[in-house]
C-alpha cells in the first residue's frame, strides 16, 4: 500500500515514454490469491496499471523473491536490469529508468506503441450506482438514531439514520486532501476507522492516508486534526504533542471514555498507539513494530 504513491509518480512522470508499470500479486496468505479480492484491491486502491495474480508464486520464484514489496526493473529485451526491496526508493527507481530509457532509445530498441488497457473501474456497475465507494468501517449513536460511516474512496463522513436514510456529510465529497475546517471545507484521505464519543458529541477518525488523527466536532461543525499532518511515520516511540507527532498508515480507533484516551491501530508499523485528549500527547502503547504475532507485556 505504501509504494502506491511511488508508482504512481512514476506512471504520470513517464506517461508519454515506453514505460509500463506491472503490479504483480505474490499473496501472503491464502484469502490473498482469490481474483476477486485481488480485483477489488485494484478498485479500492485505484490502481491503473495491470496486476498480475501470481497466486502459486511463480514469478516470486523465478526472479528470487525474498521480501515484500519489491521492484523489478526490466529492459526491452525481456532482462532483469535491476531489483530493489523495501519502500521508500522512489528517486532510485526514476533515476534508474530515466537512465534505462536514454541508452535504449540511442540504440532504437524501444517499442513506442502504447499499450491497450481496459480499467477495471470503468467496467464496473456498482461503481456507477452505488452512493457510497468503498466504505470502511462504521460505528453508532443509539441515543441520536445515528449511523456514522467512512466512505472511503469519496474521503467523507456519511450520516444516516439507523435505518439507512442520509442525514449529512462531513468532507468535501471526493477530494482528497488534509483541510481542517467546516464540514464543506474540511477533506480526508481514504479515512477507516470511527470512534464515538457520545459526552462531547464528537466522532474519532482513523484519516488513513493523511497519516492523521481527525476530530469531527458535532457541537460545533468543524473538522480539526488531533494528531499527525498529513507526512508518513517512522517513529516508533511518539510522545509529541498535536501535529507535531507523525503517524503511520492509522487503520482504526477505539475511545477510551474513562481515561479520556483514543487508542490509534497503526497499521503501517504494526503497533497499538494512545491519544491523550487531556495533554493532546500521541504515543506507543504497544507492539514493538516488527510484523508477527507474539503474545506478551505491552
């Protein structure tokens, strides 16, 4: 998920040249080889190049593999120029085809037919009819007959009654963005997570891919951001205040309403964070933010 971004800025910097980039789904689990769960991902995520299912892990193999997520560079000739692991080799990457693409092209070895592609989003129906875009996660406010959902690719806040009927939004339909403000204003960035807290009326928000805590104000209809600005993490202690404190990926939330305390599911480092909305202080509660599963103190 994290080198989206990357290969993103590589598609659009290179549109116009003979450059394709080509996911290729080695599945970590099981659940992960099923075609349809691969073919969602490429919705939900807006991917717009092609994927490959390479479910039983044959190019994993034959390129030798070891590590997710890594990058093949391959030249027009079907050879394996360069490979690198791990995240965050976005410069090494456009330098690397910059220079690949001068010294094929002086020896006229490029194909400059572009390539037919279909999008997967543009042939799908509930795209087209659904109200809502992927959303993520939901919670509720029994006492007002209140549903809260995360409409996750329309980077919004959606309010309905219990039954369904639209109440409101909260975010600027569609665009992405990291705006505090009113509720017209204000944007999110593929938000998840909700928590609730019903003594303050205000609504906790996982903002995924702003890297950020969000605040939903009900009383006073504005947006504020409690944690992180809109930068990835690499820190895996916190303990700064307010946005000063960068977060990883957030994926979910859960208030604490007796110590006043929302915990952050971090998923981009595998750990459990803490909020203290008394000193507005954001930290690691636990997981040392290695990848596994291992029992013990926090």
């Amino acid at each position: 998920m994290h080198v989206l971004p990357d290969l993103e800025f590589l598609e659009k910097k290179y549109k116009d040249k003979p450059f394709t980039v080509i996911g290729v789904h080695s599945a970590k689990f099981d659940n992960e080889k099923d075609l349809e769960a691969i073919r969602n991902a490429v919705l939900r995520y807006g991917i717009t190049h092609p994927v490959v299912n390479d479910g039983d892990m044959y190019l994993w193999r034959d390129l030798g593999v070891n590590s997710w997520p890594t990058f093949a560079v391959v030249g027009p000739n079907g050879q394996l120029l360069a490979q690198i692991s791990g995240e965050g080799h976005r410069k090494d990457l456009d330098d690397f085809i910059e220079a690949a693409l001068m010294f094929y092209g002086k020896r006229n070895l490029l194909d400059e037919t572009p390539l037919p592609l279909r999008l997967e989003k543009d042939n799908d129906p509930r795209l087209l009819t659904s109200p809502l875009k992927f959303p993520g996660k939901l919670t509720v406010d029994v006492l007002n007959n209140r549903l809260f959902i995360s409409d996750s690719n329309h980077n919004r806040i959606v309010v309905t009654d219990l039954d369904g009927n639209y109440i409101m939004q909260v975010g600027s339909s569609g665009e992405e963005g990291l705006r505090d403000g009113s509720f017209d204003d204000a944007t999110f960035n593929k938000p998840q997570g909700l928590a609730y807290n019903a003594k303050r009326n205000v609504l906790y928000v996982a903002d995924t891919e702003n890297h950020a805590l969000r605040e939903v104000d009900f009383v006073n209809d504005v947006v504020r951001t409690l944690a992180g600005n809109g930068t990835k993490g690499s820190d895996y202690r916190g303990g700064g205040k307010g946005t000063n404190q960068l977060l990883n990926s957030p994926w979910d939330v859960c208030f604490d309403p007796v110590n006043g305390k929302v915990y952050i599911a971090m998923a981009g480092q595998h750990q459990i964070w803490e909020h203290n909305l008394s000193d507005e202080t954001t930290k690691a509660f636990s997981g040392d933010g290695y990848e596994r599963n291992l029992n013990g103190s926090s």
